[in-house]
C-alpha cells in the first residue's frame, strides 16, 4: 500500500524576492548604490580607488564659443589702439580707388605716414614685408586674431602667399588699401597689427 504524502507549497512573498535600491546623493563621490539587507540598514560600500570613473572630459569650445572669444579678444585691443589708427583708415578711404592698382602697401604706407603713426615713410617693397617691419621699426603690436572679419577698426592686415602679398587697413564697412572692398584678401594672413597707446595688456 502506497500512502502520498502531499507537499503545498507557499510562494515566498513578492516583496522579498525584490532588490532595494538606495540612490545616494551626487556629493558623495566614493559611495556606490547598495542592494539588499544592506540598503535597509542603511549602509553604503566603498568604491576602490582604481574602479571610480573617470573624470569626464573638458566639453570642447563649440565655433560660437571660440568666435565670441575673439570678439573679446578684438575689442580689448581696440581699447587700447592708439586713435590715429582710425585717421589712417579715414586718409586711406579718401584716396582709394574703385578698383585695385597693385598698390596696396604704397597706399597704407601714406596713410599711416600721414596719420603720423611712422616716423618716416617705410622702406619695405613687399606688402607681406610690413609684418616685420611695422613691429621692428615703428613699435607695432601683433594681437591674436585669427579672422580678418574679428580684427579692429583701424587694425593693419597683412597677408603673405606667392608674389608680394597684400595688406589693407580694417574699415568699418569692410576693408581699404589702394581700393575699398567689404570682403578680405583671399590671400593666407600673416597677422594682424595695432599701434597701442602702452604696453599691450592680456
């Protein structure tokens, strides 16, 4: 004879079978989330040095970041400039052409002259040369302007590339040489030069 015996058995209750999650507060860098009975006392682990996450990456300066630094750059030499520079750009806007003549650093060169920013009139042949002479002899100051567009009123742009180069003073509605246009050289910028009231702050 074959007596059963038979067995009921209870499901253990939902809430038992779950895992507790303590989400702790971002301050605390060295703790981790805990699960189970040690989340209900209240206890957190460490995390060993070599297992806590990397620092996030510096976000990288977006265009409009980096244009706008530029900007600040450009207006922070232009309150030092010494004021005649914007006499140059006034003489050289007198005398330019509607068109190019291949003179453009004759013209500059009286311009400044005459805005009594050299002491003589250069001696320089080349247009891409007044990136070393206006520093060299005449105390020009090279500031940090990567686009033409962002160099101040006043400020004298030189170009280099094949040939003679090319140099033009910024103007308020674009740019002046031996004539007058709204857009920049196509040419590679060398630099971009000031003639300060002092020394050259930042």
């Amino acid at each position: 004879m074959v007596v059963g015996v038979l067995v009921w058995l209870t499901p253990a209750p939902a809430e038992a079978s779950r895992k507790t999650t303590v989400r702790l507060p971002a301050e605390l860098a060295t703790e981790t989330l805990v699960s189970g009975p040690e989340a209900a006392a209240g206890q957190v682990a460490e995390v060993p040095a070599e297992d806590q996450p990397a620092p996030a990456p510096a976000p990288r300066r977006s265009f409009f970041d980096v244009l706008f630094g530029r900007k600040v750059e450009s207006k922070a030499a232009e309150a030092q400039m010494d004021g005649r520079m914007l006499d140059a750009v006034r003489v050289a806007e007198r005398s330019a052409r509607r068109r190019s003549i291949n003179r453009c650093w004759r013209f500059v060169k009286r311009a400044l002259q005459e805005a009594e920013l050299v002491e003589c009139y250069p001696q320089t042949a080349l247009a891409k040369e007044a990136a070393v002479e206006l520093p060299e002899r005449y105390g020009f100051k090279q500031i940090e302007v990567e686009c033409p567009h962002d160099a101040p009123v006043g400020a004298v742009i030189v170009y280099g590339g094949r040939g003679a180069g090319h140099v033009e003073l910024r103007s308020k509605t674009g740019f002046v040489s031996d004539h007058a246009s709204r857009k920049p050289s196509p040419r590679p910028m060398i630099g971009v030069f000031i003639k300060t009231l002092g020394p050259l702050e930042g």
